[in-house]
C-alpha cells in the first residue's frame, strides 16, 4: 500500500485531475452522491491521469477513514485480498483497475495472461472480478505497449462509470418499491439489511442501499434494522454510511432479524448479491440466506439488488456451482474495535486451539427470493424461472453483453434461453418490470 494513512482531506485535494472531485458544483454534486466530512468520496476513484487509484481502506472502518492510493496490479490484488476493497461491484471495479496496471507492466503476453488470471483469482465468490477482468483484457487484446495501456485505461475508467449508472438506476427501482409500502402503510418504512452493500461496496450509490438514498431523496421516512454481519462486521460500515447520510439505522445482532419479522416490525428486507446463477439463485454474506428463510416465514418481501455484471450467465444454478469462499480462522476468532486509548486494537474472542470455519457467503435459492432488483427491471424469481430471460432477449446482437455471452457461456445457456416462454416468469404475485429495449 502506498500512500495508507495519508489523510483524507489531503487525498481529496490531490485529486485534481477528476473534474468531479473536490468542492463539487451541484451538477457535480448530484454525480457524486456520498459526502463525509462535507467531502464528497467514492469507493473507488483514479488519480493522476489514471496512474493510481484512490479508495478508502475498509480495514480501517468505521473507526478510521484512510484513503489509500494505489498504482500497481500486485497492490490492488493484496487491496482485493486483504478487503481493503470489498463488495461485489468494487472488487470488480479495482480488478478493472489492477487489470488496466497489468497491461501497463506487462512485458510479454506471457505475463500479461499469469496476471489476469492472478486478479481474477485474488476472490472466488464475486463474479464481477472476473468479469471485469475479461472486459478489460476483451478491449485492449490484440494491441501492445502504450495503445494497449490507454486502451485498458479507457475500460476500466468505462467500468466504473456503468457501474454507477446501475447502481442509481436499481436504487430507482427500488425506492419505487418502498414508496409503495409507504403510501400503503402510512408510517416510517422498516427495512432489514445484512452485510453491506452500499457504495463503500461499489463505485457510487451502493445496490442495496441505493434505493434507500433514491427514496431519502423523495423525502419517503424509512427506519433501518442493519445486522452485525459477524465475523467481518460490514454492518458497522453499512450503520456508518446510513447515519452520514442521514438515515435512522438501528445496528443488531445477527440473529436478532427472524425475531423482528416474526413481530411485524420488517416491512420489507434488501441484500445485496455477489453472484447470481441464470436460475436466480443468489450469493450473498453468510447469514443471508437464514434471513430469506425467516421472510419466507413471516410473509416479509425479499428482495436482493445486484447490477448485472453480478449474473453469471454460464451457471445454471447457485446452490451447487457457485463457489464459496473460506477464509482466515482469524477473522472468526479475533475481533477490532476501540480500545480505552481510543486507538483501533484486536482483541481474541475464541482459543488458538479452538476448530475454527470460516465460510464467507452462502446461496439463497431463488424460491425464496420475491425479486431481483438490476438496473434493467426488477425479476420474479421462483423455482424453475428463467428470470434473466428478457434481459439476453432484449440485447442487440452485436452488443457487448451479446458477445460476452457468446464467447463464455451460450454453449452452456442455449437451452435455457431458446427454450423458455417469453414471459418473465411471475409465480409468487410479483410483478416484474421487464427490461427496456437497449
Ligand atoms: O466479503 P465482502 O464484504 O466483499 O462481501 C460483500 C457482500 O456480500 C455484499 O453483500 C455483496 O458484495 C453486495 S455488494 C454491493
């Protein structure tokens, strides 16, 4: 890591090359949609023409906000390892990154082609990396030396900026959603989320949270439960973001959401996703898929928001293919927090002796799911649906989405895409809103 600790009002300034950082007009306010400390911050930005990136380190959250700026491949893998970046979209944005750095340094195609492959491998769960990875490698291949450089660049920078489109334009989506519960209901609306997918865990906006910032804007009063998410405590960047925006957020314990429904007190829960198989299946941080089974339980929508590039069209389903990540026996037994200095410390919670796992996310299966929230529509999944149908459908045929399929999985899809009825399938009630035509 570079520049870890240099500090964020400094780092803001010296982003000077971004014409949306700094003191943003309200134009490029509206642009950048998170402020703290009364600077406006992303989850990622590039730096010095797109030699370095910028990102705060989320091992320092909430306690600390460092920003740190990177400028190699081999440090964005160790910032994708280690979580300093973390959340599906962002691991795909700085593995866009670590790409576009990789076509810079590379000197032969051998190496190039060992690096890809070592990026996208830096996470097994996140599809997004890997598709990432590829659509950087797709825009620069056949060029060398410095076309290939800016050409990588350009993706990368391209990455990032659809992603943020997605992400206000699911948050669109689903602040529909909740305006609908409001207007029915009359009160503030409850809405329980696991993990964090806000835009700490993307470019800008967040999935999950997206929404609620869209239905903040429309002045639409929400109160948010936000589970812990032991062992790495991504609620506590989730309640972290919520309150700098402004919105009342309650942190509890993992266990403490099935209660809550069962009480009537969740009128709606939204996670997001880390992978999503064709058949709607959907990974997500560990403890999602208990919270599904509780709504399922208690008759409470749950609804999972995730852009597209979050689908991976060449896994027919979740449960079984989509592969979990495991991870270090310390995240389980040691845990961060202040100590009476006021200083970050780790303190050990469980024995060296004691046998430890560590599984990361696990699969809701798409029976449990009332919708999947994307930036083309919201899909009604249910077992045997085919709920991203339309949206293959409805690309044209020589567009980028269209061609990535091809190359990567219409061998394995073609059944699946030829076969099904037109329409989106609407078992559970739900009504979808099929994908505009592109
Ligand atoms: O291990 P993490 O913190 O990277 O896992 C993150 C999650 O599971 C998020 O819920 C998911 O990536 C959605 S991010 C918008």
């Amino acid at each position: 890591m570079n520049a870890s600790g240099c500090g964020f009002p400094d780092a803001i300034r010296q982003c000077t090359d971004n014409a949306l950082m700094g003191e943003a007009s309200p134009e490029q306010g509206r642009k950048w949609r998170m402020k703290v400390n009364n600077q406006w911050i992303r989850g990622i930005w590039s730096d010095d023409g797109g030699k370095t990136v910028c990102f705060p380190d989320q091992t320092k959250l909430p306690f600390r906000l460092e920003i740190c700026r990177e400028g190699t491949s081999d440090a964005l893998i160790r910032a994708i390892k280690s979580m300093q970046v973390r959340g599906a979209p962002l691991i795909g944005a700085a593995g866009a990154w670590a790409a576009a750095f990789l076509c810079r340094e590379a000197e032969t195609e051998e190496e190039l082609q060992e690096g890809l492959k070592r990026i996208a491998e830096a996470r097994p769960t996140a599809v997004n990396l890997q598709w990432a990875v590829r659509r950087v490698a797709a825009a620069s291949e056949g060029l060398s030396g410095a076309a290939r450089a800016a050409r990588a660049q350009k993706a990368a920078e391209e990455i990032c900026e659809s992603d943020i489109e997605s992400n206000r334009a699911i948050g669109g989506y689903f602040a529909a959603i909740i305006e609908e519960v409001y207007r029915k209901n009359g009160r503030p609306v409850r809405i329980l989320t696991h993990c964090n997918a806000g835009w700490l865990a993307t470019v800008d906006y967040g999935t999950a949270l997206s929404g609620l910032y869209v239905a903040q804007e429309k002045g639409i009063p929400m109160e948010v439960w936000v589970d812990e998410t032991r062992p790495r405590m991504q609620g506590l960047l989730t309640e972290w973001e919520l309150r700098e925006a402004g919105i009342p957020c309650t942190l509890i314990a993992d266990n403490a959401g099935g209660y809550l429904m069962q009480q009537g007190e969740v009128d709606l829960v939204i996670v997001g996703a880390d992978r999503i198989a064709s058949n709607g299946d959907v990974a997500n941080k560990v403890g999602t898929y208990l919270k599904a089974l509780a709504a399922k339980d208690c008759g409470v929508p749950f609804y999972v928001a995730a852009p597209v590039s979050t689908v991976d069209f060449s896994m027919a389903e979740g449960v079984k293919s989509i592969p979990v990540e495991e991870r270090s026996r310390s995240e389980v037994t040691d845990i961060s927090g202040i100590g009476p200095d006021g200083d970050v410390i780790r303190v050990q919670v469980a024995g060296r002796e004691t046998a430890v796992r560590n599984i990361a996310f696990d699969i809701t299966p798409a029976r449990l799911i009332t919708g999947i929230v994307t930036e083309k529509g919201i899909f009604a999944t249910g077992a045997g649906d085919r709920p991203f149908m339309a949206i293959i459908r409805s690309s044209p045929k020589n567009s980028y989405f269209q061609s990535v399929c091809r190359k990567f999985c219409l061998v394995k899809m073609r059944p699946l895409w030829f076969n099904n009825s037109r329409k989106i399938s609407n078992s559970r009630g739900v009504s979808s809103m099929l994908p505009s035509e592109e």
